[in-house]
C-alpha cells in the first residue's frame, strides 16, 4: 500500500506536473556537478536512485549504470520512455515495505529532495532502510537534516542523520557539503561510506 505522500506524488504526476524547482536550473547544476564529481573521484561506476522523480536531472550526472526507483507508476512509465535508447538507464516502481530492493543494490545509493517529502514515520523508515540496502559503498543524500516543524502530508524534516547514526553503525559520515543557496534551499549534502 502507497503512503499518503506517495499518492499526492502519482497525482502530481499523472496530471503532468514536473519533479520541482530543486530539479532544475541551478540547483540542479549544482547537484550533478557534486554527484558527479564524487562518480569520478571516487570511481564509482553504478547508482541506484530511490526517488528519481522526472529524469530532468538525471540527464546531467554521468554514471555508466544507473537504476531509479519512484513511487509513482506515471513517472517510472515516462522516464522508461524517455531513457528507451540509453540501456544503461532502467526505472522501476517502488512501494515501501513491498519492494525488494536487492535486485538494485549497486556501488552508490541516491537520495535527491526525497526525504523531506515522505511525511510518514513508518514509510521515512522503510525509505532509509531500504536506501542504505541498495549502497555496496556509498549513499549520498540531499536533504534537509532536521526536526523541523513543517507537517503536511507531502512534508515533515527530520534529523535523518541521527537515525543513521543509531540504526546503521556499519556506516560512517564522510562528507557534508552545505549547498550554495541558502535562499532557494534548505537541502545539503551527506555522504557515508560503508565501514
């Protein structure tokens, strides 16, 4: 079963609306340029995505194998077709507690804006555990890290780096990187590594 979050993401979609504004312009720059250049120095040749929303920003990171995971039906159906010619890409539909996410594991798993957008304390749990099973090595999130008090039921912040910290001893914070827009953007960067 889809959490409430999930569903208002199927009907974004599916009435044809875009990922948002932090997968465009200069945010989404900014990001690739850092994913990218973690891909290169840290010669990381698969990702796994779990939220990988509209492709827009896929289009700019430059990784041999990737696999993006969504919630919604309409937009893994629209990125399957707008990656049809590139084999290196595939999109799978996700749903917390019922997917197995094995199949996808790979070097890095990405979590993009994502967090902050599962409102549901049941589904923000599956969704960590979940990203940190599909990472041999890394994961990489851009989120907000705080209890913050926004609560809709498309948003609630949380201090996902202590849940980490108590829920995933194997892993070690190897990197933060506050990213260079405060005014649109309350997101920064965390990277672990697997100990």
């Amino acid at each position: 079963m889809l959490p409430k979050s999930a569903e208002s993401w199927e009907q974004r979609y599916a009435s044809g609306n875009f990922s948002g504004y932090g997968s465009r312009g200069h945010l989404a720059e900014y990001k690739a340029e850092y994913i990218n250049r973690q891909l290169g120095y840290l010669k990381i040749t698969s990702a796994t995505e779990l939220g990988c929303g509209d492709g827009y920003q896929l289009k700019l990171l430059r990784c041999p194998t990737y696999v993006g995971l969504d919630v919604s039906a309409t937009i893994v159906e629209r990125c399957n077709k707008l990656f049809a010619k590139d084999t290196s890409k595939s999109f799978v539909k996700y749903v917390p507690g019922d997917t197995d996410v094995a199949p996808y594991r790979s070097e890095l798993a990405l979590s993009l804006d994502v967090i902050y957008h599962v409102a549901e304390d049941w589904a923000y749990e599956q969704y960590l555990l979940d990203l940190f099973s599909m990472a041999s090595k890394f994961v990489i999130i851009y989120g907000i890290d705080n209890d913050g008090d926004k609560r809709r039921i498309d948003w609630k912040s949380r201090k996902f780096s202590k849940w980490i910290e108590h829920n995933k001893p194997g892993w070690e914070l190897i990197a933060m990187e506050k990213q260079p827009y405060p005014n649109d953007s309350d997101a920064d960067f965390y990277m672990w590594r697997l100990k």
